[in-house]
C-alpha cells in the first residue's frame, strides 16, 4: 500500500483546525481559573444554590479578573509594538 502524502490544501486545512483547537483550549483554560479563583474567593460554604452576597461576589470578581485579563492582554500588545 502506497504512503499518500497530504497535499499543501489538506495542510493549511490542519493548521486552521489546530490554531483553533489551541486557541479553544486557552480560552477553556482561563475560564476554568476565573471559576476556581471566584469560586474559592467568594463560595465558603457550597450548598443547594449561592445566596446573592455569593451570587453578587462571584460577579464583581469575574468581572475585575476579565478586566485585569484585558488590561494585562492590551499592556503586552503596546509593548509588542513600541518593540518593533
């Protein structure tokens, strides 16, 4: 049986699926942390439900860690460019 190779197509097509699969998993990754972080932060005793002082602090922390995730994110990228 004859190897087949993959033509330059079929490549780019892997590399796309790949670039997304990573940046899915990044993406899940981030999320799983801003979970544990607020869980941990705001969650003393896990019951049935969160009561609103926890549903209300899970809230404020997920939003001051995206905005910190943003923040550090548009930092990163001004450096980048003052670099180049």
């Amino acid at each position: 049986m004859d190897d087949v190779e993959p033509n330059e197509q079929q490549l780019k097509d892997l590399q796309g699926f790949m670039e997304t699969e990573q940046q899915k998993a990044v993406i899940q990754a981030a999320i799983n942390k801003l979970t544990e972080t607020c869980f941990d932060k705001c969650v003393t005793k896990p019951g049935a439900k969160l009561d609103s002082s926890e549903a209300s602090c899970i809230s404020n922390c997920a939003g001051r860690y995206l905005d910190s995730s943003v923040f550090v994110v548009s930092r990163m990228m001004q450096k980048r460019g003052q670099g180049q």
